[in-house]
C-alpha cells in the first residue's frame, strides 16, 4: 500500500496518526507512520521546547509532524486574566452545580488543576510554531481554519510541509490558494473538532476540488484497514488517523478513560460546543448529556468555554468514573476492544489495507 | 464489479436504487440495476396495485423490488380523522403562520392538497405488503425497524427475498435474528429517515456483525463510482441508492425542485423531525430553518406530524420557490449538477466504480 505520499512524508506507509501524546507520536513514526504531536494542550511554549527535543532523540531520524490550531475566528483575545472577567457567573454555577449533582468531588491536596487550553488563542499558537521551527520537523498542520500566510512561508522557508484541515470543499479550496501542501478531508465521524459532512461524502468532493493541485487525506473515521481501502478508493493519497491511537499502551490513559474508551459504541458520542467552543464530537456521558438539559446554558465561544470547564475536566479526570470522562473521540470508538501497543495496532491497519487491496482485485 | 448478489439478485450490477418514482425503478431494473419502489405514498391500496401492474409490465422480466415503511414503534394508530384530532392547535397555527411569513400562498382552486402520509402506519403498510405478494416482486425492504415474522415467513413462501434497513449493529443483529435476508446499513449521510453513526464507520461494524450470515449492502453517501467501490472495500456486497436518482430525467421533478436539488451543496442539507416525527435528512432551508427558531414548537411524533404538515407541503411544492421545497436528500446532492437519463447515471456509477477497482490494483 504505497502512494506518492509516501515519497513525498519519507514514511513508508502513507497513515498519519495525530496524537497529545509524544509517546504514540513517537512510536508510530519509528513503525513506519507519521506521528503528528498535537501542541494545544502547551499553555508553555518551554514545554513543548522540551517535548520536541524528547521527539527529536526517540524518533531516531524518522519524519514526524506538530499539529497547532489556528482558528480563523477567535472572538476573544488577550491575556488569561482579563478572558477570564468575560466567562458569565451563571455559567460557572452551572458548572458547579452539575459536578455536585454529578458526584464529582474536588480535587484533593496536592492534585493540580489544568488551566484552561490557551492554545487556541492565535498568541500562543503562534508560539507554537516558533519552537516547531527550531526542530527538524517534517510537517506543521493547522487543525482549523487556514495557516497564516507568514506561517506558511516561514515553514516552506525550512523545507516543512504545511497540512491544514478542512470540513468543507470550500475551506480546502481557500487553503490550497493560501499555499497550504496537504489537504487533510476531515469528516463528520471524526473525533474533536469536525463539521456536518460525512468522510463518505466529503473526501471525493475535496479530491474533486483541490485533488489536482495536493494529496489528500481523509479524515473521520478511520480505525481499522477497510476503512484505509475505503478512504484510498475515494481518491484520498493516505489517512490522518487519531482516535485509534487512545486505545493503544503507549497512549498511557487513566483508568477510567481507558474503561470509558473500551466500554463505548459508535452510537456512544456526540457532536457539541461544551469542550471548546467549537462544535466537536466527544464521548457521550454523563457530563455532556447535562449540557443538553433544558437548564443548561449555552456553552461560549472559543476561548472561553475551554476556560470555563477546564477545572472541571481535571476534576472529572480525578473522579476516576467512566461515566462522567470529558473526552473528544471519534464513532471509530466502537471498534476499540482491547488496549495494544501503537507498533502492532498500525501493523494491523497495514495488513488488513493490504487484504482489502487484494479482495477487490478479485471483483474486477 | 460483479459481486455474489448479482447472482442472488438476478442483476448485472449490485446497485439497488430506491425511489419513490416507478419511472425511475422500471429504468433503473432495465438498466441493469435493481429499482426498489417508494410505497410509502400510496395511502389507497389500488393505486399501488395499478402501479406495479404497469411495472411488471415496463420492467420486461427484469427484477424489481418494494419498500414499505413498519416502523418498531408509532406510537399513534387509527383512522385518519382520530388521529387528526392529537394535533394541537398550536401546531397549526404555528404552520400557518410560518407558510404566510415564507410568502407561500394557499393552493389556488383546482389544485389537490395532499392527504398525510399514512403509509407509517401498521395497518396501511401490511396493505402494501398485501399487494407486493400479488406481484412478481423480488425483493421486499422495510425502511424502519425489523419487518414482522408473519410477513417475513410470507415473503419466503412465496420465493421473495426481504432486506431491512439498519443504522446501527444492534438493529441488523436483530434484523438477522428475524430472518431477514439482506441487511442494508443506512449512514447518517442518507436521504430521508436516517441515524447517527456515518457509512465509514456503520458498514464495516454491520458487516462485522451479521455479514457472514447475510449480504450487507451500503447505503448513505453512495452517488458514484468511487463510493461503490469504498463500500465494497469496507466490506458491502453492494449499494443501496436513492438521492442520486432525483436527479433524472424519469424523476420528473417540478422547476422549483429540480433548481433546489441542482443549486444544493453537500452542506445544504439537515437531520430533522419536521418531515415524518423521525429523524429524516431533507434538504435544509427557509421550511426547515423555521422550524429551528426559538417559537417553533416540537415536531409531533410520526405519524401526526406528517399529517400536520401535508397541507404545507402541497403549498410549499406548488409555490414554484426553490428555497422552501419540502425534500428528503442525502448529503450527495452536492454531486447534481445536471440532469440526466437514469440509464446514463447507472453506467457512470459502474464505469467510476470499474475505474477505481483499477486504480487501486496498482497500489499493491
């Protein structure tokens, strides 16, 4: 299963595999992907300094990627102090309320809140890319809306591929003519942010409209080698994989997450504003049902909403219960039935590609 | 692109088109395909009969099948006029005031509203059955929920073959347990009553679950070649189709319709109750917007809401206005862009999906 993307990323199979955590990252890229280290969770940029150069040392020489987000609308900007003044106090007693009614208790001495994800403000994106750039990194992808122009010649300046992804034929369009050497087709069964259209539908209609000038890869579903075949029948050159690698060892997920993760079906998610602002597909418990009661506010925009849950989500994560786990997944969930190491997970991804490959040949 | 249900079918092609339209079947079953007709509508149980006299003619031998809608769960039976009498007047009243915002007039004389669909009925479905089995019928569908056992072991007696519609694993599993003969797994992508989980992830899981016992065919996103072959690297035997055909010549839609389904992009369309009561996707516009505002009421439960608003949609398709069409399409309705003959549209799809196979023989 070889594609011109191959050649092009220096992997050899063309299976991309977005992941928080450098240990996946590293071990897909060392199996043959390219792992792809999602950077909005550094608040520190000398954090993420120091994470690259782990990645530098234990990808030995393989490619990998950074993955920033860049959103084309942030309606608020500025330091975490003042963002905070705009969060309304019914929202935070609606936060606190539902935990209580949740059972959630507080976090216990010594346990450490997160802050709120900041990395969605354009500022610390930015920043992002700065320390990205100071490591030899093969690809930088930008998660929502198109890369700024400086960014794109700056990294094309380096020799780095810039990828972004697009929910839209007209979002990839805009990105092609802003420069962009990747198309990621993210479709709606994705985990995280994603829009309306289905992989199934969206992935041909990107190859349609920019598939001439850049590869494409499909995003959304994507979790075992049928859907690879699948995705490489549509027209895409490869795949941009994400939820599969959280049910892997390297992933290293608390217990609660790792059983939330097992126990889940693909009718187990859902499509919502409450992590980020943005519409994103999450587990589907508890937590996120309490969202949809009709007390519930409306969750606010990008920024704030990630500032406003974000004690939240540490308490949840504490609480060490399946059913309340704040968690972005994709529908690919239902199919993660036991933990294993990223190595034999893309393995299989390939074998089972390879076999769909060899089955159609026999229909023609 | 022969599979083993061209031989259990008796077609040249393993594309099953459904469509409310006989035109559009009896081509479709000339062509090569199998046409499965749209009962739904036909509230008088003579006006099928007549219609699938006049098929049994036009189709010249070749195979045809049937769709009946018995859903698992109507919460409402009875006559028409009982039933009438569940709606609340502020429905009414909410549609009425909606139709003379929209600008759509009533119906001039001579001009026939149309009664509700009652074909969501048990009583009203079980006649269509009762007239399919008076005909050379191959294939029986239900569109919603598991078709009962004595219709079932009818069916088989007479040398029918019966498929059911399935969104999730669970439902094909007892779809199979019921004895049903052909699961089709319907994506959220799909025109018309449809569920959550999208094809990319909803085939392989069906296919896992009951396609040793049965053929699992696609559905939802299907509108060319290249998604006839995805399908089939995802593991389906075929493809179940239906928005692809509005787009013909045989259709037959009125201006207004035609304009909207050409105009529509693959975001234009939305996963509503106002249609039916269940989750249908339609094409999204000023019609179904308003029923998203904050003083639209509730959709009822089918069958009452279809009953409430087919005065409207009598209006709504008489008005001539492309923005307010009241249609079912699936998110392919981003791929019309001009109509055609339904023999030209079948070898397209078959010359793509031979293609694809071809393209991806040299992936190797």
């Amino acid at each position: 299963m070889r594609t011109d993307l191959c050649d092009l990323l220096g992997v050899a199979y063309p299976v991309l595999a977005f992941s928080p955590s450098e240990h996946v990252v590293a071990a897909v890229s060392r199996a043959g992907g390219l792992g792809v280290l999602g950077c909005v969770r550094f608040n520190d940029p000398a954090e993420l300094d120091a994470t690259l150069s782990w990645l530098d040392a234990e990808t030995a020489g393989h490619p990998y990627g950074v993955d920033v987000v860049m959103p084309g609308h942030v309606p608020a900007e500025g330091a975490p102090a003042d963002l905070e003044q705009l969060i309304p106090p019914g929202h935070r007693d609606f936060v606190e309320r539902t935990l209580l009614r949740l059972g959630v208790p507080p976090l216990s001495v010594g346990e450490q809140s997160r802050s709120g994800v900041l990395g969605w403000l354009h500022s610390v994106a930015r920043s992002h890319v700065e320390v990205a750039l100071t490591h030899p990194v093969r690809l930088i992808a930008n998660a929502l809306g198109p890369p700024p122009a400086d960014v794109v010649a700056r990294a094309h300046e380096r020799g780095l591929l810039v990828a972004a992804l697009a929910g839209r034929a007209d979002h990839a369009r805009s990105h092609v003519a802003g420069g962009v050497d990747l198309v990621v087709a993210q479709g709606y069964e994705a985990g995280g942010h994603t829009g309306e259209i289905g992989s199934m539908v969206l992935v041909p209609e990107i190859v349609d409209a920019v598939g001439e000038q850049v590869p494409v890869l499909a995003a959304g579903g994507i979790g075992s080698g049928r859907q690879i075949a699948a995705a490489l029948a549509l027209g895409a050159s490869g795949v941009w994989t994400g939820s599969v690698w959280l049910g892997t060892e390297e992933y290293r997920s608390p217990p609660a997450l790792r059983e939330a993760l097992l126990r889940a079906g693909s009718g187990d998610t859902v499509r919502s504003r409450v992590y980020s602002g943005k519409p994103a597909r999450l587990l589907r418990n508890r937590w996120t049902d309490a969202w949809t009661e009709p007390q519930a506010p409306e969750p606010l925009p990008m920024p704030l909403q990630n500032m406003l849950v974000a004690g939240a989500h540490s308490r949840l994560m504490a609480a060490g219960d399946p059913s309340v786990v704040p968690m972005p997944v994709g529908q690919i969930v239902g199919r993660m039935n036991r933990v294993r190491p990223v190595a034999e997970v893309l393995a299989d991804l390939v074998a089972e590609a390879d076999e769909t490959l060899n089955r159609l040949r026999k229909l023609g």
